[in-house]
C-alpha cells in the first residue's frame, strides 16, 4: 500500500471542483487542497498594493514581500495566511476573481507557488484541485479528473451560490465574467486549462450535487 495518494480534479471555474472535492476528501479521509485560493491571496495582494494584476514585472516584484501559509483549522476549512493575516473570506470577493485569474497567468507567480502545492501531496493523502494539477503540478497523480459542465450551467450555479451568500449578483453578468475567466484561464501560455492525456473528463452539466458525488467517488474508487 501506498503512504499517500494523490487525486488531481481540474476544470473551469463554476464546475462543482470546490464542492465536490471537499466532500470526497471527507468521505476518503484525504486532505483537500484548494489550489485557487492560493492564487486568489496573490491576486489580493496585488488589489491591496493597488498593482495591476496583468503588469507581470510589477506582479513579480511583489513575490519576495509575499509569505504564504495554508492551514487546517477545526472548522475543516482551508484557511490562508498572507503575512501573518487570515484572508480567506477577503480573497472570495467578487472582484479578486480576475485579479486571481490575470496573476495566474505570470509564470514568476506559478513556479512561486509550485514547492508549496507539492509539500502538501509529499506530507498528506490530497485531493487537489485546480487547473494544472494534473498537467504540471501532480502529473504522478493516482487519479486524474477533468470536471466540466456548460458555461450556463456553471453561471447559474454561481448564481444560486451568491443568491444564498446574500450578493446576488445578475446571470447575464456572471455568465459574461465566466466566459472571460474560462478565456484567460484556456488562453494564457503558462499551464493552460486542459486536461491530462490520462484525465477521466466528466460533464457535470444538468447533474445534481449527489449525481456528480456518486460519479466522481466511483470513478476515484475503481482507480485508487
Ligand atoms: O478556482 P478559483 O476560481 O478559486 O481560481 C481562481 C483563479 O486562479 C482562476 O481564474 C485560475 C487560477 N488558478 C490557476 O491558474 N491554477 C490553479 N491550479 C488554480 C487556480
């Protein structure tokens, strides 16, 4: 038996990746290792600095004032500390979204991140999710999944979420945004969305929470 495995999940933003990973690593025992929110407290850094998130020189010129840590509280919550401040709840802000994906897209920024990414799967069980894990980050991953759903779909689901949250935001808006994230995100030159050769791509659209749950628990069960 293996002392740890590894299970990559990567798709475009709004798929259920977040979701759906937190309750399989419940239900696996593993740790789940939101890679975006690591982006997203480089990306809040650079709007707290008033950086543009697409000036790469001036993004990277940030990187060495930038301390990162990623913490397990008992809330089971994935908690990150951006010198010494907790912002897990700063870096969900609607606007830090493109600031997460355009620092994303600099490769001073990814190969930053990487060591960090890496530790968690050499020291847990992980399911990782992301856009990259199972091309660059974890190519040795035992599973590799690449979840996707319709961009309507994934924008009504962003919707709902925001509706519950309190900040409704309008579908046309958010479905406008997406398209644009899914563009950068499949556009940029450094590690662009896509999945592995060896990926399970499945389509969530129309599927209910349990639907998916049900799909991607067997799918990493068969393979682990
Ligand atoms: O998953 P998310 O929406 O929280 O991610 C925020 C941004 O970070 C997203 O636009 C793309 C980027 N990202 C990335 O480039 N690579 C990852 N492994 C995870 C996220």
């Amino acid at each position: 038996m293996k002392e740890h495995y590894a299970v990559a999940i990567d798709g475009p933003s709004g798929a259920g990746k977040s979701t759906l990973a937190r309750a399989l690593a419940k239900e696996l025992g593993f740790v789940y290792v939101d890679t975006g929110a690591i982006y997203r407290s480089v990306g809040y850094y650079a709007y707290q600095r008033g950086i543009d998130p697409a000036d790469g020189a001036a993004v990277e010129a940030l990187l060495p004032e930038i301390q990162l840590e990623m913490v397990y509280r008992e809330d089971g919550l994935q908690h990150m500390i951006l010198n010494g401040e907790d912002v897990t709840k700063e870096i969900r802000l609607p606007e830090i979204s493109m600031y997460a994906s355009r620092v994303s897209a600099i490769p001073a920024v990814r190969a930053f991140l990487m060591d960090m990414q890496r530790d968690m799967a050499r020291t847990h069980s992980v399911i990782m999710d992301g856009r990259d894990i199972g091309t660059v980050v974890l190519p040795q991953a035992d599973v590799k999944l690449f979840l996707t759903a319709s961009a309507e779909d994934r924008a009504r689901r962003r919707c709902l979420e925001l509706e519950e949250r309190g900040t409704p935001e309008p579908y046309e808006k958010l479905l406008e945004e997406m398209q644009e994230r899914d563009r950068n995100d499949a556009s940029r030159s450094a590690a662009p969305l896509r999945p592995a050769e060896d990926a399970v791509i499945l389509d969530t659209t129309g599927n209910t929470f349990q639907q998916s749950f049900d799909l991607l628990l067997q799918t990493i069960k068969e393979r682990l």
